[in-house]
C-alpha cells in the first residue's frame, strides 16, 4: 500500500430526492488520519482526483471520540462511526456511504429522527415528582447500577438498526436500540413504575416480536452494548406482560 | 407582562440548556430549544471524570464551604464568591436530583452514591457514572426533556443555527434570528427571553479537547452585539490529552483521581520502553515537588509542570513532547469499572491499552472560564437572590447565558468536576430569575412591531448571502487552521508580551485574508460552509478579545502564565502568614522580622498586584475592536491570599 497518499471513494448525494453519485479522493497521508481530518482535508481542498472542483463533502460530527453518536457511516461496506475510523487499517480506497436505513440529508448525512420517536413511544425516562429538593434517589446495588450503565452508554449512533435485517426504511420496527432503552429504565427503582406502559408500547406493531433474532446488532455495536440480553430480556418481560394482560384485566 | 404563557427561547441542548427547559417546562411556561445537531449529541457528552458536590459520603469531614473555598482557590480568587458558594451549596441537592431521574451513579456496597478523588481538593467529592459522566448527565436530562416534549410542553428546534438577537429600538432582547440548516432558510422567533447556553469557543484553537461545534459563535454574536464579554483571556489547559492530527482527545483527570500517576524517565532522551524503566529511575515530577496535592494538582499547576519539564527541562518521553501518564499499578477490573469509557478511548485511538502501557499524554486547550459576561443579586448573606432578575443575565436586557458560555464561577482556573456542575446550576438557579424579568417589563414582546424582526431577518439573509457571493481565493476551513496555529503559538501556558503583540498582527493579517474568502459551496440545502464561514469570523473576533485580555494583564493569576510577572514565592511560604501579615497591618506597622526572611517582601508584592489586577476584564466592542475595561471581584466571603499545594 502506498503510503504518501490516501485514496477515498465517497458516495454523495445533494437532496434527499437526488440521485447519488460518486467521487474519488486523494489526500496525503499522515500519522494517526481518521476518516474526519481526511473529510477536513477534503474541506479545505476540494478537488476531486481527476482536478474537478467540487463542493465540500456534508457529513455528521462533533466530539470526534465516539461519545456522540453523530458520525454514523458506511465505511468499506461497514457501519461504524468515522472518528474511530483509522486509515492505517483501513483498506483503499476506502469507500464512504451514508447509512442505508435513513432519509439520506446529503451527501454523507442521514435523518435519525426516527430513533428519537422511538423513544419517546417506549417512554425512555424515569418519572419524577418534580426537580425541586426531595433528598436522595433510590438505593441501587452497584451490580444493577453496572447493569444500567452499559445498556445508558447507547449514544443513538444507529449502528444496531442499519445492520438489522428487520429494520428498514419503509417499515416501523423498533430496532435492539430502543428495546434495550426499555429494559435499562425497567431496571431503575422509580423507572420500573412506567413498566407496564413500555412493555405495551413495545408488544404492538413494530416491536419486539418482529426481531428476527439475526444477533447481527450486538456484532457491530460500537460500546459493546449487551443488545441481545436486551432483546431475550425485554421478550421474557412482554410474555409475562401477556399473560398478566390475559388475567389481570 | 403577558397574559398568555411566558415563552422562553433556549439556545443549546447541552446541560445548561437542557436542565433550563426542564425547569421551565415544570413552571408551566413555553419554551423552545434551539439546537445545532440532534439533542443527545451535545459537546457535554465529552466531559468524563465526574460531578462535585461536597455530600461528605466518606466522612472525611467536607462541607458546601470547604468546596467554596477550593473553588475559589483553585480560580486565584478571580471569581465572584456568593455565586461560587451558591453554587457549592445547591451541589448536594443538584446530585440528588440527577440519581432520581435515573443517572446510573457509581454507587458504594450500601448502595449509595460513591465518590472519588478529583485536583485541587483533599477530599473526596465528585460522584461520577464510570468516565462518561457528561454523557450520562446529557442523556438524563434530554430524556426529562423528551418527556415534557412527549407531553407538547417543549417545542425542540433542532438542526437550527442561532445567528443573532432580536433587538428593539431600546436594545432590549426580543427574539432570536434562526437559520434552518436544512432549508437554509432564515427566520425570527420572538419570546419574552434568550438563554444563551452554547458552550464554550474551543474551535478558536483548532485542535482541543472540544467538540467541532464548540466555536463559540453565538457567544461572540451576542458581543458583536454589544453585550459584554468577560475574562476572555482565562482559557484553560487541560495537562492530559492524547496528541493527535484532528483533535486532542481528553484523558480525564480521574485518571490521576483514581491514582494515575505522571512521570518522565529521569534521563533525557530515554527510549527506553516505559515498564523496564526502574522506579528509581522514573521522575514523579509532581508528586515530589507537590507532596501534599501530588499528582492532583490543579489542572492550571500541572499543565504548567509538564510544560516546563517539556521544554526547559527537556525530559519529554524520548525528546518529544509527551509525558507518562500511568495507571498499570491498578488492578485491570478496577480500571475497567472506574474508567472504562477513557480506556477504550485510548485504546481505539493508539491502539495501546493503558491498563498493560503507560498512555503517553500532552496538555490540550480545554475550556474557557471567560465568557460573556453575566450579572447576579447576592442575598447579603454570602448566596444569591434566586429570584433576581439580574441573575445570568448578560448586559443586553433580555439577553441571558448560562454554562461554559458564561464567565462567572471559575475565576482564573476551572477545578475539574466543577464545570458540570456550574452548567446544571445555571440553568437550574437561572429560570426563577428570568420569570421575574418577564413579569417586571413594562412593554411586553406583543408591542414590538414586526418590522423589527423583519429589519433583523432581512440583515442575516443578506449577511448569509453575501457570505455566499465570496468568491476570493482563501479556503475558510484552511484560514481556521491557520487561525488555530496562530493561538496555539502563543496563546497558550507560557505567555509574552512580545509574542502576543505579534499575535494581535498575525490575527488582523487572518482579518485581511477573510476578506478575501472563497465561499467554497453556494448551494442551498444542508449546506453547512456559508455558516461556517459566519462562524469563522467570529472566531477570528473572539481570537482577538482572547488575545488582547492577555496582552493588557500584565500579572500571572491561574492559567494566565506571564513568567515575566511572576511573584516567586518563597518555597516555605505559609498562606497563613499572608492572613498573619494583614491582621498586623491593621494593627500599624508590620516588622520585617515576624517573618522568614523573605516572606513580608513575597506579600507586599502579593498585595499590590492584587490592588492592580485582582479584578474581571470586560471586552466591549467598540469601533471594531474589543474595548478593555476593569470591574471588580467580589472578594467579600475569603480573603484573597497565595495558592500553595505543597
């Protein structure tokens, strides 16, 4: 591989009602070049390979340490965030797409709204009386407090729902995302209150038993977010939830 | 005062912005969150380490007070202090109010929230959810957010840019201007208040600790706009952020908390690698010359310790300019649990896994302790009249700022674990205030007439088409780089008149050269680089208020290093005696032998340089350029006196 340059193939699009196109780059290489400083590079050059000026390429980021969950893309055929994107092992050219399973903005940008709605479907929130000073939350052991964080680390990156089998453009499945959201606030002491109305919200259409059970989320979910536990859990609560629905009422 | 719902526009969903609406949203009032990218996604999901509050859960015998006086140490008493103490007092219940919602808190075998050790404090005080504690706090109060919004009680305005305020012909704050960063189409919102909650300007610099959109725009509108800025110069380094091409990336001060330990080889030039180097042959630079404190030092100490070990001493790892920032003594399922979130983070970014390696660690850019400049009511009894008015309000009526962008609470250096603190304060403390101010206002925003949130739409759409139709030869991103090394040069640790002086010229070469800006995309959807270039120039204002504050304070207070005003103060100076000293001064003449040799010297320069300088800049802009004035501090709760952390 030739060292002094980077090569990029980058999949572009100017409205979502556009047709995409592609585009090739060449930058030089540098030490330590993630997928972002090559698309800053590209912003402050913006000329193709073959010596066309071009618009800046238009994508998602911000802390550029897989905190935020912005800089979701398909980077040689794989969903992952760009910032953590090292050019030293990637191979070139290195192919960018914008997610598949999202209204594409532009160019590399996509709309995840829909993972917002979803959450507020499930009510992915612990219910308090108010803000003002009522003294100290619930004690928790530190086993479930462990529990709830690696499922809180979710940062709505959308990886989870772009590998999903299930999970389209057209349909209105959930995805292992929000089922996970489901179970980290059953799990809290005061959350577990709105448990009944989650495990509704996620028994209709688009819910839990739609998964296909494909365990592909899991694979490629960047904070190793235990996402099938999730799904197995949240499938144990809503039979139970079933039942219960069947007698209780 | 309206007789329909109060509505209140907040600017940034980060913590300020989100704990606000909450707030609002429970007092029945409309508001409308303003936000540059998806909620969730702010530049708070960044900070790590964790939260102070002075709950005293290990019985180590802190209080609110002891955290106000560390606070006010550790900002070299920059800060006004009722506002500092406020703030250290609501922090328990602040804490509190973040485990009900559902906060996932490291917590003890009881069950309890756990604690850990953070710089600048013998105690320890920060509660943290492993090392993702910003993210954890965003994600808590966003869903609070959602909540209310779920219930129709929020409008959210996400993907939209703020460019300006709306004011009327008595320069009372009407309303927003907003552009749409999808349709790229301009508007006005009107309401009864502006909260600015939009974080701080570390992209002034290029390559930080902060996230890309923490340029610091909005902040610099609103002094474009006439409103004050304060303490500009006050910008603070971090010492431990991984180097890298595209962004420094944080290594939390939790690390040291946790007992991390930073040393160099004791030889120059060692390349050893790190863990066949003996102990004895290891510098500890920081614990031996800062018993006490050691390795937590604060941050504005420490980076100035790596530096000077860096440069002056060369014992930088191998001659480079990195030092070793070492965790390995640790078990690994301590640290996985503990700071989990920063390993990873290091791991992805060197491939080098720090509970086996040493990370190698320089200082970074971090955060502004300046910021626009806001007001407060002190009750008289050394805390804030919650209900003010004058509370965060900036010096435009109307106009308000919380968080980063504000320039109160850290004084001249930002203890860690503060800064999570002070965000969620502000927008807590603030919202009382702001219904005092709607209700006081004789001519409500009904009364205005739209011509003047035409006049101010039509300016930005003409502004942003202008931008548009530049058509020079300078790239805007490669003019920002530019920008950055120029700060990065000489804007940073160790600070030069002469060097500054250049670097007030170097920024108006950038200022000729924007004018010469190729707007390298004109079109009209999504297109992010005609705001970009908006941003950029007020990065290049921002540069210059920074730069100037710098230049005029001739004094070395916190993460102001001007070596040339340094004090020197003798190695076995005693704080105490500085108190001793002013009590005898009361009393008449003070003999010069009461105290080591030295020492009365050390404190009568002490005393004049805080007679000259222990007092807040305030930019203004005036005949296009940032106008330097003085205000003074309110010292009324502690003397001011020496910091010492050995």
């Amino acid at each position: 591989m030739n060292k002094k340059i980077v090569k990029l193939k980058i999949k572009r699009r100017d409205k979502p009602d556009a047709k995409p196109y592609w585009q090739e780059f060449t930058i030089p290489y540098k030490e330590r070049l993630n997928i972002i400083a090559c698309l800053q590079d590209i912003q402050r050059n913006p000329t193709t390979q073959s010596g066309e000026s071009v618009n800046p390429i238009t994508w998602d980021c911000n802390c550029l340490e897989e905190v935020c969950g912005s800089c979701t893309m398909l980077i040689n055929g794989k969903v992952r965030q760009a910032c953590t994107a090292l050019i030293d092992s990637l191979e070139q050219p290195v192919i960018l797409e914008p997610m598949s399973k999202f209204p594409v903005v532009r160019d590399l940008q996509v709309d995840r709204s829909r993972m917002f709605e979803n959450l507020k479907k499930v009510k992915a929130w612990v219910e308090i009386d108010g803000t003002h000073d009522i003294g100290a939350g619930p004690v928790m052991s530190d086993k479930v407090r462990a529990q709830r964080y690696a499922l809180s680390e979710c940062m709505s990156c959308g990886c989870c729902l772009e590998a999903c089998p299930q999970f389209s453009l057209t349909n209105n499945f959930m995805g292992a995302a929000t089922f996970s959201q489901v179970r980290l606030f059953n799990l809290h002491p005061s959350g577990s209150m709105l448990k009944e109305e989650r495990l509704d919200a996620v028994m209709g259409e688009g819910g839990i038993t739609d998964c296909g059970n494909a365990q592909v989320c899991v694979e490629v979910c960047p904070k190793s977010i235990p996402l099938t536990e999730s799904i197995a859990d949240i499938g144990r609560q809503t039979t139970l939830q079933t039942l219960k629905n069947i007698f209780m009422k | 005062m309206p007789k329909r719902k109060k509505k209140i526009i907040v600017i940034g969903g980060g913590l300020t912005g989100l704990s606000l609406a909450m707030k609002i949203c429970e007092r029945n009032a409309e508001v409308v969150v303003v936000s540059y990218q998806s909620l969730k996604r702010s530049h708070s999901v960044c900070a790590q380490g964790g939260i102070n509050a002075a709950i005293d859960a290990r019985n180590e015998g802190d209080s609110p007070e002891n955290h106000f006086y560390d606070t006010v140490k550790g900002g070299d008493f920059l800060a006004h202090q009722p506002l500092v103490r406020d703030m250290c007092y609501q922090a328990p219940a602040i804490i509190h109010l973040l485990d009900r919602i559902g906060v996932a808190f490291n917590r003890t075998g009881e069950g309890h929230l756990e604690f850990r050790r953070f710089g600048g404090t013998l105690y320890s005080r920060t509660a943290f959810a492993g090392a993702t504690t910003g993210q954890q706090l965003v994600y808590a109060l966003d869903e609070q957010v959602r909540r209310f919004q779920h219930d129709g009680a929020v409008e959210t305005l996400e993907w939209h840019e703020y460019l300006g305020a709306v004011l009327d012909s008595q320069g009372v704050c009407r309303g927003a201007v907003l552009q749409d960063l999808r349709t790229n189409t301009v508007f006005t919102l009107a309401g009864d208040a502006v909260v600015l909650a939009t974080g701080g300007p570390g992209q002034v610099y290029v390559r930080s600790t902060n996230s890309t959109v923490n340029t610091g725009a909005a902040a610099t509108m609103a002094y474009l706009q006439g409103a004050k800025y304060g303490n500009g110069e006050f910008i603070q380094i971090h010492p431990t952020a991984i180097p890298g091409p595209d962004k420094l990336r944080l290594m939390s001060e939790s690390a040291r908390g946790e007992g991390g330990r930073l040393w160099v080889p004791r030889k120059a030039g060692d390349a050893r690698p790190p863990k066949s180097i003996p102990d004895s042959e290891r510098n500890y630079f920081l614990e031996e010359k800062f018993p006490l404190f050691g390795n937590l030092v604060p941050r504005d100490v420490a980076s100035r310790e790596i530096h000077d070990i860096v440069y002056n001493q060369n014992l930088g790892i191998a001659g480079e300019p990195m030092v070793y920032l070492d965790l390995t003594h640790k078990s690994k399922d301590y640290l996985e649990d503990r700071l989990g979130g920063i390993i990873d983070i290091y791991k992805k970014f060197t491939g080098e896994d720090p509970k086996d390696v040493p990370m190698k660690i320089f200082p970074a850019v971090h955060y502004s302790m300046g910021g626009l400049w806001t007001d407060y009511e002190a009750d008289g009894n050394g805390m804030i009249e919650h209900g003010s008015p004058r509370n965060q309000a900036t010096s435009i009526p109307g106009l308000y700022a919380g968080g980063e962008a504000d320039y109160q609470y850290h004084g001249a250096n930002r203890l860690g674990a503060n800064s999570l603190l002070s965000c969620i304060y502000t927008g807590l403390m603030m919202c009382r205030g702001i219904f005092t101010y709607i209700d006081n206002q004789d001519k409500s925003v009904d009364d205005i007439p739209s011509t003047t949130f035409g006049d101010a739409r039509n300016h930005w759409e003409s502004r942003l088409n202008e931008i548009k139709a530049m058509k020079g030869s300078e790239n805007p991103y490669q003019l920002h780089r530019d920008l950055g090394d120029i700060m990065m040069g000489n804007v940073l640790i160790v600070r030069e008149n002469k060097k500054l002086e250049k670097t007030i010229r170097e920024i108006d070469d950038i200022k000729t050269r924007f004018k010469d800006v190729n707007c390298v995309d004109s079109t009209d959807w999504a297109n992010p680089t005609p705001s970009f270039i908006n941003q950029l120039y007020c990065m290049i204002e921002l540069s210059r208020v920074i730069t100037k504050g710098a230049i005029m304070r001739d004094e070395f207070r916190g993460a102001h290093y001007k070596p040339e005003f340094d004090l020197k103060q003798p190695s076995d100076f005693d704080p105490h005696e500085y108190i001793n000293y002013l009590e005898k001064k009361n009393y008449g003449e003070v003999s010069e032998k009461a105290f080591p040799e030295g020492h009365l010297e050390y404190m009568k320069r002490f005393e004049a340089n805080n007679e000259n300088w222990l007092k807040s800049t305030v930019a203004e802009y005036k005949n296009n350029k940032p106008e330097i004035s003085y205000e003074p501090v309110d010292t009324s709760i502690v003397t001011p006196r020496p910091r010492k952390y050995d």
